[in-house]
C-alpha cells in the first residue's frame, strides 16, 4: 500500500548572528515533530511519502518520513506507527539505531544509550569509508514496561550526516507529539487547598487519589512553608511540592537544571536529561531520568509567581518541584494544566 502525503511544514527562523537556531516544525499525520538547527545551514524539507505495510507478523503498520536537505549534509525523521503493540526493548531500539539509513559504505558503527525527547534511545554513529560520520537515534515515543520486556506502538528514528554540532542540536531539540483527537477534551479539573495554596490539575479519566501530607518544618526554617501533594495511582504515584518564601528569591532555570539533574541522581535514575519546558504557564525545567530497571522517573521544577524586576532579575516567592513517576501522557497532562496560586481568602 504506497499513499503519498504531502507534508505542511513551517519553518520560523529566528534572524540574528549565523549561530542563531532555525526552529522548525514538522506536520507527520497524527504526529508533529519540532526541533531546532543553526539558520546558516540552508536546509530545505521535501514532502515525503507515507508508506504502509505488514511486519513479519502481520502488524499493520504506516510509516511517515521527512527530509532535509542542508549545506553540509542530510537529515531524515522516520516515524512509524504500528495498529497493535510489538515488541520494543533495548535490543530491538539498539537494532533500529544500527539499520543504515542510506546506501553507504561504512567501516564500523558505534553504538551508546541516549536520552532522546525525554525517552530512552539507543545513538549508533556510523564511520564511513569516506571519513565522514552519520548519525542517529532511535528511540519509542510510548513504550511501556510489559510482562517480559517493553512494548510499543511507535518508533521514531532520526538520522544525520549534518556536522557534529547541528546534530547534537537536532538530536537535543527533537519533540515528537501526538495530536490531539477529534473536539477538545473535556475538562475534568481537580481543585485543592495546601495550606495558603491554591492547587489545580487535570488528570482526565486517570483513576487516581491525592493526599496533602504535612512537611515538618526544620531547624532555620523560619519564614518557610512546606506543602505535599501524593497523586497515588495504585502502582505509579507523583507528588507536587511547594516551598513558600516570605520575600522574593531569585529565580534562575540554569541553577535549577542542575538542581533537577542532583534530584535524579540522588535517586538513582544515573541516566538522565533536563531541559527547559513550560508548566501551567509558567516558564521551568523539566528532567527525564532511567534507573538500572529502566523505570522512568520526570522532575519539574518552576515558579509560579515570578516577575522581572525593573533591573531585569526574575523573583519569586514560590518554588515548587513535581516528581512524576506516571506514564508521559498523565505526566504532560499535569505539567501543562497545573496552577499552584497563594489563596485569597486569607
């Protein structure tokens, strides 16, 4: 079955020096693709075709790729979607990673894990016979730990010939996201109170309880406020913590990348990566990280309430972390519909 599928892509590029990035988003049917690469590189996308098949155990299966053509090298995205669940372990997202995506000669490839859209993946670095490097990754944009192994519906693949650089950019920049489906999802807002907090989310349909526990104040504490928040899903759980000031802070989000990845770390989750995200509406940091078992574990940190003073420093007065330990989709419906808010009936 061969369709073709003229792509609708738009590319916003951000004018300034030649380092600036070219911030590129990428209409894949039921998915969108965004990502960055350096403006100087003239790439240009082709429309692709999407193409339909069967696995070797009768899977329906379609997969959707887009090009890029740029000074300097190539890039292709590869997305496919599977109509039942296969299997998608380590072995066989390394093995996606190691399939050369042009006809090449190469000498040996290289092969590592690496975080990829806040996924697992696996980068295979090919050493061609020429002397020039390809890249790419592979990774599943919702695998889930099943009786066995993992298992997925579908697989993403990014390859590169682009130098060093611009493919780390991509490679880091990369979000793949599903569309959402048919009229708006309707609300299912969940209101509570933590102390002079007033805390709002949405889980939709997830079945779930939520629990405030008391955090004891410690010694030096004074002028502090400590609130929890446990949303308990039976065998995953996430918790909102909020720490309150009585004067404002400074707010910095490259210090609180650090302070995310030292969250994950201390953990266990060794593998790990934090990048800048947006909760509710407020600016953040989010990380991803993987621990020996390859449970995932996603840490945001933002404040709620920051301003920018008249000299150009951001302050706040709350500092609120949310360790999630649920699946992505919960996770990313409760980063961007959470609003933590000082209650003003007080």
């Amino acid at each position: 079955m061969r369709s073709k599928l003229f792509l609708v892509v738009s590319i916003a590029l951000l004018f300034g020096p030649a380092s600036s990035a070219a911030e590129v988003t990428a209409d894949l049917g039921p998915y969108a693709a965004t990502f960055s690469l350096p403006s100087d590189l003239g790439c240009s996308i082709d429309p692709a075709e999407e193409v339909g098949g069967k696995t070797a155990g009768g899977i329906d299966y379609v997969e959707r790729s887009v090009p890029l053509d740029c000074d300097g090298g190539r890039v292709l995205m590869k997305v496919t979607s599977y109509s039942d669940p296969v299997p998608a372990g380590d072995r066989e997202t390394r093995a996606l990673s190691r399939k050369a995506p042009w006809t090449m000669a190469y000498m040996n490839v290289e092969t590592k894990e690496k975080l990829v859209d806040r996924q697992t993946g696996h980068h295979s670095t090919f050493h061609q016979v020429s002397g020039g490097e390809v890249h790419q990754v592979a990774y599943w944009l919702d695998r889930y730990l099943a009786p066995g192994d993992y298992l997925g519906k579908t697989s993403c693949v990014i390859s590169s010939s682009l130098p060093w650089p611009a493919t780390k950019e991509l490679f880091e920049t990369f979000r793949l996201e599903k569309k959402a489906e048919g009229a708006e999802r309707p609300s299912t807002m969940e209101k509570v109170t933590a102390g002079s907090y007033a805390v709002s989310f949405d889980l939709g349909d997830l079945n779930y309880t939520f629990t405030e526990i008391p955090v004891p104040q410690e010694d030096g504490d004074m002028g502090l406020e400590n609130y929890r928040i446990v949303l308990d899903e039976a065998t995953r759980a996430a918790t909102i913590e909020i720490t309150g000031y009585d004067g404002l802070r400074m707010v910095n989000l490259g210090t609180e990348k650090l302070l995310a990845e030292a969250h994950l770390r201390t953990k266990g989750y060794i593998g790990n990566n934090v990048s800048e995200w947006t909760v509710g509406e407020s600016p953040a940091v989010l990380g991803v990280g993987e621990d020996r078992d390859h449970q995932i574990l996603y840490v945001a940190i933002f404040w709620p309430d920051q301003v920018v003073t008249d000299e150009g420093q951001t302050m706040g007065t709350t500092r609120c972390l949310v360790e999630s330990g649920l699946r992505w989709d919960p996770t990313e419906r409760l980063l961007s519909t959470l609003r933590v808010e000082r209650r003003e009936d007080l």
